[in-house]
C-alpha cells in the first residue's frame, strides 16, 4: 500500500493541485519549512526542527507501512512540481474486532511550504483524501485530532464534515501552556454506510448536518478531481 495514486484538482485561486506518490529525495523541497516553529508547533509535540535526514528517515519508514496511504501534496510551478506537503489515511483497520465490516482509518495533513498557506491547497487536498477514502475505498469512518489552538486546521476538517467527538487534555506544551486535542470524526455520508454506523440508533443533529457537508465535499470531487 503506501502510496496512494494520482489526483489532480484546481483551487479557486487557480492553482493546480495534486496528490501523488513521492520518493525519498523529494522531502529535500519541503525540508526548510519543517524547521519553523509556524509550521511544527502543533505537530509532534516536541517542538524539535527536522532535518533532511529525520524526514528521509521518515520517508523510509512510511514506505514499508502495509495499512496506510500517503500521497505527496504537489503544486504545480509553470512546467514543474513542487512538493509544498503531505496527507494520509493511516491505520486503515476494523472499528472493533467484533465489526470487523465497519472499516475506519485516520488522517493527517501538513503543508510544509509557508507559501502555500491559505491559497485552498489545503482544502482541496481533504476534499479529495475523503473522497478518496469513501468513494474508492469504502471507508465507514475517519478519524482526525486538531490542537486547539490550531483553528485554521480545525475549519478545513470542519468544511468536509469532521465533528468533535471528544477532548484530550493537556497533549501539547506550546506558548507557554498545556494545550489540549479536540478528535473529530467524519462518516461515509453514503447510504449503506450510514446505516451500518447508526444502527438502529437516531444520528445527532451535529451528525446530519456535518453528512450535508461530506455529501457536498465528495460531490465536488466528483466533479473535480481526475485520477491518474
């Protein structure tokens, strides 16, 4: 598994984007922005800068994983593309031993390059990740934790229909203060899969409308994203 394959998609800004498979020396485009305290403060926990060699340590790692996709976060620069992060489907398993058909997974993103920040790289990337996940691999449910502070994270998973499901204390040291996790979860919003999860338990109000939300996110990658 590893890698997942090919999509590709435009922001509203205009930018081409793409999810795709990556090789060891890639990390090399993205590696500086791992060294600021911007864009790794709420990841990891540690606080620590990564160098190039942590990250192809890293990339060693994920490419033997039997239950995870990866996919490289690329813009596209004129005739060329720059690795600008990375987002995954990890831990791709059962709900319980015993629900062995309800199949769930957690996902993670990280735009590494600064610049990319806030131009809907980001957004496009978790709209075709779920649909991915839902629609191409039958996914029941997906999982995701956000520090707090970390509000910008937490309205992009929000606008694909992830809901707080629960809060972990005092994960994080940053700024001076213990922060907390706040877990998400986002449902195949699908119709066979809806009943599978709720059972013959009435979804919350929170859940009905976060499944508007997925429908409409998987909706545009419908129509938007073009696998390869």
């Amino acid at each position: 598994m590893a890698f997942g394959p090919w999509m590709k998609m435009t922001t509203d800004a205009g930018l081409i984007v793409e999810l795709g498979p990556f090789e060891r020396d890639d990390v090399k485009q993205y590696v500086e922005g791992m060294q600021r305290l911007d864009v790794i403060k709420y990841f990891g926990g540690t606080g620590a800068a990564f160098t190039l060699t942590n990250e192809q340590e890293w990339y060693d790692g994920i490419s033997k994983k039997q239950n995870d996709f990866y996919w490289g976060i690329w813009v596209g620069e004129g005739d060329e593309r720059r690795l600008v992060g990375a987002t995954s489907i990890k831990d791709i398993g059962p709900h319980a031993e015993t629900q062995r058909n309800i199949t769930q997974a957690v996902t993670g993103i990280l735009i590494a390059d600064q610049a990319y920040w806030g131009k809907g790289v980001a957004s496009v990337a978790h709209k075709a990740r779920t649909w991915y996940a839902f629609r191409q691999y039958g996914l029941v449910r997906l999982k995701s934790a956000v520090a707090q502070p970390n509000t910008a994270s937490r309205r992009a998973i929000e606008k694909v229909g992830y809901t707080q499901v629960s809060v972990e204390r005092n994960m994080l040291f940053v700024d001076g203060k213990y922060v907390h996790y706040d877990n998400f979860e986002c449902l195949n919003p699908d119709e066979w899969s809806w009943k599978l999860w709720w059972g013959d338990d009435r979804p919350t109000r929170k859940s009905l409308e976060a499944r508007k939300l997925t429908e409409a996110a998987l909706e545009w990658a419908d129509t938007h994203v073009r696998l390869s």
